[in-house]
C-alpha cells in the first residue's frame, strides 16, 4: 500500500472553528472544514446532484448542502439527511507546522 502524500492546503490559524475552505488537490475539488471536534476534509461536489458543498452551511459536525438540504456528517462522510443517498468522500488530515495538509485518497470516485 502506497504511502498517503500529504499537501499544505493553508496555515490552521486562518481556518477559524465553524469555517470552510474550497481548494483543488490535483483533479479533485476538497472541502477542508474546521470544527470544534477537529479539521475535516471531504469531496466538495454533493453526491447528489452536483452542488459545491462548500457554498452550503457548517453546522458543529454537520455540512448541509445549498442546493437540495441533505446533511452529510463532515467526520466520516455519512449522509445524515436526504436527498442524497451515497457518502461524500473523506480524505486525510494532519496539522504539521501549524498548517493543515491534506492526503487525498484518490479512489474509484477520484
Ligand atoms: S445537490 Fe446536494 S442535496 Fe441535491
């Protein structure tokens, strides 16, 4: 199994609790969301139809998306609410040097 290769997204002070921020890792579109229980990194584009999650609302844990309402569970993927059915993708995190980086898992949804 291939070591994670983990990228400097931005410095976690500029990050702050309850905030997201959208960026490209290679082909990907990643959401990076900061929250009280720590920092996530998730697709950016709904699994139902699309939208950019990152234009919708970070509640504690809770990512809802702008366009339909469903809630995804920013910790593990999960749907938590409709319409969408399948999980968004969840990629690693850690805090090196103070910034946040992030190791795209470029799996079959890659
Ligand atoms: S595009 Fe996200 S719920 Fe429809």
């Amino acid at each position: 199994m291939n070591e994670p290769c983990f990228e400097r997204i931005l410095p976690l002070d500029e990050l702050r609790p309850g905030r997201m921020h959208a960026c490209r890792i290679g082909t990907r579109e990643v959401v990076i969301c900061r929250t009280d229980e720590g920092v996530f990194a998730l697709d950016d584009i709904c699994t139902h139809a699309e939208a950019r999650m990152s234009e919708g609302r970070l509640r504690g844990t809770r990512l809802v998306c702008p366009l339909h309402g469903a809630v995804f569970d920013v910790r593990d993927g999960r749907v938590l609410k409709g319409p969408a059915v399948r999980s968004l993708g969840t990629h690693a995190v850690r805090i090196r040097d103070g910034a946040i980086e992030v190791a795209v898992d470029s799996g079959p949804d890659a």
